[in-house]
C-alpha cells in the first residue's frame, strides 16, 4: 500500500476533487490588469526596507576576517 492509496482516505486530502479556483485565477478577473493601468485596486507594495536600490552588497572576501 503507497502514499497514493493512502490519499483519498486522508483527512487533509480533497477526496479525489480538484480545488475551487479562486477569483484572481480566473480569466474574467480584471483586478491585476486593471490596477496595472489605474492603479485601482491599489493592490501595488510599498518598497522593501531591505531593497539595495540596485546597489550591490558588499562582498564577504571584500572585508574578510582578521
């Protein structure tokens, strides 16, 4: 008996069904094009604090240990 036998037995498993596909994954969702042109719904992030604004890090062999 495998993993695949074991499944639809499964509490965490669908039961042999495929899950509902959630609104932003249909094709009449409009959300991500249309914020991409006016920005409504804002859905847009604010910039990282870790961002580097394109800088480049410091390389570890640039300051290595003593």
């Amino acid at each position: 008996m495998g993993l695949l036998d074991l499944l639809p037995a499964s509490l965490l498993g669908l039961k042999g069904l495929s899950p509902l596909q959630r609104e932003g994954a249909k094709s009449s969702s409009t959300m991500h094009y249309q914020s991409s042109i006016n920005d409504k719904p804002d859905i847009s992030r604010k910039p990282s604090t870790l961002d580097l604004n394109g800088k480049k890090p410091s390389a570890y062999m640039d300051n290595p240990p003593k």
